[in-house]
C-alpha cells in the first residue's frame, strides 16, 4: 500500500501555479507574532497581547486560550497536556496604538489621545501599563520617531499554569506593529530595552 | 508568517498533504485545491505554530478543508459520494498491481479512508489521529479496524 500511495504526488505544473499564487499574495502583515509558554523565551520572542482572556479545555487535553486586545486582535492559543503550544491563530485588529499628526506620536487607548513624542526615540521607549481584572498585565511599549515608530504589547498571565501553560506558570505573549515587525530586521535599542523591562517585571512578579 | 516561509512549508508538504487529501476526498482536482486552500489560509490567518508540529498541524487544516469540501459537494450535488468512480484518477508510474490497490483503498468509505492513511502511511498514533481528525480515540480505533478488514476482504477477493 506505502509504494502504491508513494507513487501519489501532485502535478508539478500546479505545484508551481500554487508557488506564484503564494508568492504573489499580498498580506497584511499587521501583527507578527510568536508565543512563548515560559519565560525564559521572553527574550528571544516578542508576543501578543490580549486584554481580556477566556480558557477553555477541549477533548480533556488540549487547552484553548483566546485572548483579545483593546486594537481588536484576538489570539487562540491551543496547548497541549504537555503544555508544549501546538499552535497560535492571530485574528488582526482594526485599530492601532498609534497615530502620528503634524510629525507628533500620540498614543491612542480607550478614546483618549496623546502626545508621547518627546517620551519616544530609537532608544527609548513610552511604558503603559494596565492591570486587568483578572490578575494579567498588559505591558505597552512605545518607541521610535514620527517617521519610523513602533509599538510592542506584551501580556503576562501569571497564573497560566492553573490552565496547563509553562513551567514557570507565567505566560507571556505580545503583538507587534506592523512597523517593526519584520522578524529580520535588527532590533532597535527601544525594542531591547523594552524585552530587558518586561523581564525586570517578570522576575518582580515571581518575587526573584 | 512571510510568503517565503509559506513557499518553504508548501515545498515540504505539499506532497504528503495531497496523498491524504486524496485519500480523503478521493478526487485529483479536489485535492489540489484543498492543498492550495490550506497554504492559501497561512497567509490570509497569518497562522503561526510551533515547528515540532507542522505537519499534524497542516494535516488538521487539511482535515477540515476536505470535510468542509465533501460537505459542499453533497449540498451542491446530492451525490452520493461514495458512488464516484475513482479508477478514472490513476497516477503516473501506477503498475496494475497499484491500481488495484488504489481502486480497493478509494472504495472503502471516506470515514475509513482519512484514519487508514493517517495510521499506515503517516504513522500516527491513535492519540495523533484523533486530534487531527477531531473524532475520539476509540472512534479511530474503530474506523481503522472496520477499514483495515473491509479492506483486506476486497484485497483477497481480488486475488
């Protein structure tokens, strides 16, 4: 049976129709993101950031965590019982975090607005931090300048280990702008200082 | 995920993806489409997962376009799909012996076919195939044995 269905492949010219058609798609690339379950992956990956989240167990194995932003973007987070992440949906948000008018950076949240400019430069970055309800955090970085800005949002989840995540029990996830999100591109000093903050609050959570 | 890397992953899988659509919705065509759907929603869902899974995870994407696909067609048709002659599909390099293989695979039914491929070709487990196929552990032991002796009376009658 193996040689019979070995014998199975697709036709070279669509394989090559297909290529194109991936290649020549156009994406939104809003959000870039990537998902640590511990955090000693804080530093090498920058996450997403949700603002409320909802856990839910599937099949008795599987752990489903949806988190949603205050820009809209929504992340579906499925975990195995291992805790290992099997995998992350990213639904993009319509809003962003920022705005830039007559060469000024203003921070929009919650229908306010404002001017952030002289918090923000290619090394340093604006801080906003939320306490949620339901004990997470959302950490807002925002750094940069009128003409090339970015803004990095991280979640921390510090009991996660309640619902199957990480052996540290904390679970970090963060969403990017589209301005920074290239994964190839160097990080600027803002970004490394922005990771070096959220580690900092981390270990004051885990009281190290 | 960058179009590259979609490229890179469709390089990877797109054969393995397109024997078990195959084996799932039974049709060449059919199965190029789903194979290009799910590469198609990497891109557009912006996905990301963890490598150590990528290819039960693009199986499950798969798993869901097909059933989405035999689901339509029944709407669309009222075909009873089982019906369909897959022998006028054969692929290049197919011996006599092969054909007689596929045509017996194809005519066992769907339900049968998706877990059959997954546990003999790919080599998952039971555990695996129930994720990827959202059905339960016993259900794929079940299927897996039903197919397996449907399978092997339509082989002996062959010969």
């Amino acid at each position: 049976m193996k040689n019979t269905i070995d014998k199975i492949v697709m036709d070279e010219n669509k394989k090559e129709e297909i290529r194109k058609e991936l290649l020549k798609k156009r994406t939104k690339n809003h959000t870039w993101v990537k998902v640590a379950a511990s955090v000693a992956a804080v530093v090498a990956a920058l996450m997403i950031v949700p603002f409320t989240r909802n856990t839910i167990l599937q099949a008795a194995e599987n752990v489903i965590s949806t988190f949603k932003s205050k820009t809209g973007t929504e992340i579906k987070v499925v975990m195995d019982e291992n805790n290992d992440i099997v995998s992350a949906e990213v639904k993009e948000g319509a809003d962003e975090y920022i705005e830039v008018i007559d060469d000024r950076i203003y921070f929009k949240i919650d229908g306010t607005s404002t001017d952030i400019t002289d918090q923000c430069s290619d090394s340093d970055f604006f801080r906003y931090e939320i306490r949620n309800d339901d004990g997470t955090y959302n950490l807002i970085y925002i750094g940069g300048t009128p003409s090339e800005y970015g803004w990095i949002e991280i979640i921390i989840v510090p009991d996660m280990n309640q619902a199957g995540s990480g052996e540290d029990g904390v679970l970090v996830t963060a969403t990017i702008s589209s301005k920074i999100c290239d994964a190839d591109s160097p990080q600027k000093e803002w970004e490394k200082k922005a990771e070096k903050d959220t580690q900092e609050f981390i270990n004051e959570l885990k009281g190290n | 995920m960058k179009n590259e890397d979609v490229v890179k992953l469709f390089d990877s899988y797109a054969d393995d993806l397109y024997r078990f659509a195959v084996s799932y919705v039974g049709s060449r065509h059919d199965a190029e489409d789903v194979v290009q759907d799910v590469f198609l929603k990497l891109l557009s869902k912006n996905l990301l997962f963890d490598r150590r899974f990528e290819k039960s995870y693009l199986l499950t994407i798969t798993a869901n376009k097909c059933k989405d696909l035999l689901k339509s067609k029944a709407r669309k048709t009222s075909v009873d799909l089982e019906s369909e002659e897959w022998h006028l599909e054969y692929y290049e390099g197919f011996t006599d012996s092969d054909r007689a293989v596929f045509d017996e695979l194809m005519a066992l039914p769907e339900i049968y076919r998706a877990p059959i491929h997954l546990f003999y070709y790919e080599g998952y487990s039971y555990k695996e195939i129930s994720r990827i196929l959202k059905i339960s552990e016993s259900a794929v032991a079940m299927r897996i044995k039903r197919g397996k002796e449907q399978l092997k009376i339509r082989l002996e009658e062959e010969t």
